[in-house]
C-alpha cells in the first residue's frame, strides 16, 4: 500500500514509519491519521519486530494540524480526538518495539505520538513540547495519560500548564527522551537500536512490551475518556477560537 503523506519502509524485519508532510513539519491531519492507522497495521501483519516512526524533513511532528482543528466544533473534536487516541494506542500497542526517531520539532500531538512509542532517540536540534495551553486547548492525543508516565508526573505538569517546549537535552533530563545524539548521527543510531530489539527473542521481547503496558493500563481508559471530554469541551470556547486564530494570522493571542 502507499500513501500521501506517510511511507512504509523495510530493513530486513525492521520497518520505518515516516510522517511526510514536510511542508506543514508533519502536522497531523486526518488524511495522515488514517494512513498511520493503515501503516501500523500493514507492518503488524507483516509481523515487524521492531518499528521506528520519524519524520521527513526537519520535523517529526509539529503538532496536530491547527488549521484543520480551529473551526472544529465539540462534536467533530470528539471525533478528531478519537482518531488521534486510535493512532496513539496503536503504537502503544504495536506488538514489537517502537521507538521514536525525534529528528526536530515534536510538539503536541508530535510529542504525544512520541510518547505512545517505547523508546525515544532525539536529534541535538530537536524541540520537544506540549504548546497547547497556548492555543487555549489542552493536550487531546492522549499527553495528560501518557506524559506523566514518561517524563513523571512535576516534569508533565509543568510541560504541559506551562506550553513548554524543552530542547533535546532538557528533555532528556526529566526522562522524556533517552538519549540525544548529534543531528547528523540520528538515523543510523535509531535504526542500530531498532536492529537490536530486531535481534532479541521476539515472543519474550512482546511479552515484555505486554506486561509493561498492562502495568500503565489502570485507570488509564477512564482518564483518555476524560480527556476526551476536556478536550472536546473546550472547542468553540473564546480561548480555542482565539489561539487558534492568532497562530493562523501570526499574531499574539489575547485569551480571557
Ligand atoms: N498545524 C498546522 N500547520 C502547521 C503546524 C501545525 N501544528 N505547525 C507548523 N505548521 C505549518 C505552518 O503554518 C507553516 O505553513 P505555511 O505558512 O508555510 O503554509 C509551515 O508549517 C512551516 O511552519 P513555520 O513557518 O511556522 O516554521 P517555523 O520554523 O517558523 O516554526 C514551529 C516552527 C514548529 C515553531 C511553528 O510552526 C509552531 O509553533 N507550530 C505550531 C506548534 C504547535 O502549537 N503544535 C501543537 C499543535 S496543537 C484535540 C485533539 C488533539 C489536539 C488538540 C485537540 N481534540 C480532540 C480537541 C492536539 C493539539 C496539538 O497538537
């Protein structure tokens, strides 16, 4: 199968999943949702044991796309929101190991994707965020579940009350990534880690990556159900509008 704006590519049992919408840094629409979807499930079948997810060009992800999302209404967001998790949960529960190749911006959504992944390799010039609150909405990918548990629950709070966005190094000392090599040496050192997890027993490494998930699981559903909500209410909010609308003409925004 090919797609517009991700491809699907083979090293032996290691496939690469690549974001390819550089013109836009890879923001997330539901075009590129939908080819994830079909991707993650081509690589499965095609019994992957290990996946690396990247970005073309000189972003991974800058985030969901703000131009699809400004006009959305509460009940197209919880349909937007819906795929996003969709997306998320099946590289969370991709059956190999999937590790985040954070070769630039990894923002919002960006930054959510990275954080459904196992591993987290990140570029020097790589920035890593959660902006949201600056668009008068909150994290809606799945980041208030998932965050917490990557970086911890002060480093999560303070990304995302505060729309951080750390650089490679700093995210790397809350725990968000971990490690961060130089820009140049990025890909050959994801697809080295990838060919490792490739080389290990493949049914203990799954049942590894099972057990851990299940330890997250919790609450969890019930807090992606609540995230939902959140996130959908706050469309068609003066603040979501206004952010939203600020980013697009390039000005500040002016929220209540
Ligand atoms: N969406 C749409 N377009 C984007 C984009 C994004 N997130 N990020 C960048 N672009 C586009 C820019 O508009 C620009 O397009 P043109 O003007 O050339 O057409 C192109 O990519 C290049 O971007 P810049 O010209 O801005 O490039 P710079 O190097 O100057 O700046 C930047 C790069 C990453 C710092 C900047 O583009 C930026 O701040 N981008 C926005 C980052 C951001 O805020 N990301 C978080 C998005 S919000 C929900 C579900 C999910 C979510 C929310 C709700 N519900 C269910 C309710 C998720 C939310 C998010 O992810």
């Amino acid at each position: 199968m090919s797609w517009e704006t991700v491809t699907l590519e083979w090293d032996g049992d290691v496939a690469t999943l690549t974001i390819d919408r550089p013109d836009a840094l890879n923001a997330l629409n539901v075009e590129t949702l939908e080819a994830m979807q079909e991707a993650l499930a081509e690589a499965k079948r095609e019994d992957a044991r290990a996946l690396v997810l990247t970005g073309a060009g000189n972003a991974f992800i800058a985030g969901a796309d703000i131009k699809y999302m400004q006009d959305l209404s509460t009940e197209e967001a919880l349909e937007w929101g819906e795929l996003g998790h969709a997306v998320a949960d099946a590289i969370e529960a991709f059956p190999a190991p999937v590790v985040a190749a954070i070769n630039g911006f990894a923002l919002g959504g960006g930054c959510e994707m990275a954080a459904a992944c196992d591993l987290r390799v990140a570029a020097e010039s790589a920035v890593i965020g959660q902006p949201e609150i600056d668009l008068g909405i909150v994290p809606g990918f799945g980041g208030t579940q998932r965050l917490p548990e990557v970086a911890g629950e002060e480093a999560a709070r303070r990304i995302i009350y505060l729309g951080q966005r750390l650089d490679a190094e700093t995210a790397a000392e809350v725990g968000l990534v971990g490690e961060v090599v130089g820009d140049d040496e990025l890909d050959a050192r994801a697809s080295d880690l990838a060919a490792e997890l490739a080389e290990k027993p493949a049914l203990a490494l799954r049942g590894a990556k099972r057990a851990m998930n299940q330890r997250a699981e919790g609450s969890k559903e019930a807090g992606l159900g609540y995230e939902r909500e959140v996130f959908a209410g706050l469309f068609g909010t003066h603040d979501q509008r206004e952010g939203m609308e600020a980013f697009v003409e390039d000005r500040d925004p002016s929220f209540k």
